[in-house]
C-alpha cells in the first residue's frame, strides 16, 4: 500500500527559528526543528523525514517547495557527477542534497507538487504542524 504523505517547512524569522512536519491522513508523524535555520532547510529536512517514516514503502509525497523537487529530479544527478559542484558556486545547503537524493535514489518515492497556500486542506494542515514544530511541538502519543 502506497502511503500519502504531505511536507512542509517553516522558519521564521527566515533566517531563523525553522520547524518542520510531515503528516499522514492528516495526523503529524514527524515532526522537527533547528534553532537557526531557513525555510529552504526545514523543507528539505521535511522530505528526508517522510522518506524515512516511509521506510522503504511506496510513497507519494506531496511538497509546495518546488525547489527541493528540482533538485531531486533535474539538479542533483548532475552535481553528483561533477563531485557535488555546480559551475555558479557552492551548492547551499549540501548536507541535506546529500542525504535526501541519498534516500529519494533508494526508495520508492514519488513527488507531487502543489500550490502553497492556495487552500488545500492538507498543505495548510502542514503548514500549521511545522510552525508548531518551529516551537518545539512533537508527535503527539496514541
């Protein structure tokens, strides 16, 4: 069975206090933050958490960041051929490029995009648990 997973990531200020959440049939089944961090971060550690709850299932995750997408299906393939370079300059945020094409090349990942808060239920739901997140929220216990 495929799971449906839905990412978001919050800092705020950005730069600042980041918090991330991934939600399943609506409930938080991860949930993080850094003390200091960016938007762009806490969506990327967002798709690496989902990939990993996924655990080797199937998965579908659904992400408003467009960025963490490309970099997954059209950037990183090439930055890891060039050792992890691109020509423009450093490649911000490595350690989590790494990491997450790491786990997307190694699992059955599928990745959906949507508008960010254009109303959709779920992407708004996850926009809420990763500004909760960002103050130190966690899963709730069953």
């Amino acid at each position: 069975m495929t799971k449906e997973l839905w990412t978001d990531g919050s800092a705020s200020p950005n730069p600042g206090p980041g918090g991330f959440a991934v939600l399943e049939n609506g409930k938080p089944v991860a949930l993080g933050r850094e003390a200091d961090s960016t938007n762009i971060r806490m969506e990327g550690l967002a798709m690496a958490a989902a990939i990993k709850y996924a655990a080797g299932e199937p998965c579908v995750i659904h992400s408003d960041s467009e960025f963490w997408i490309n970099v997954l299906t059209k950037w990183a393939p090439g930055w890891e051929q060039n050792g992890w370079h691109k020509k423009s300059g450093p490649i911000k945020n490595l350690d989590i490029v790494k990491e997450l094409y790491a786990l997307y090349q190694d699992n059955p990942v599928e990745l959906v995009w949507v508008k960010g808060h254009a109303g959709l239920e779920q992407n708004e739901l996850t926009d809420q648990w990763a500004n909760k997140a960002r103050k130190g929220a966690k899963v709730p216990e069953v």
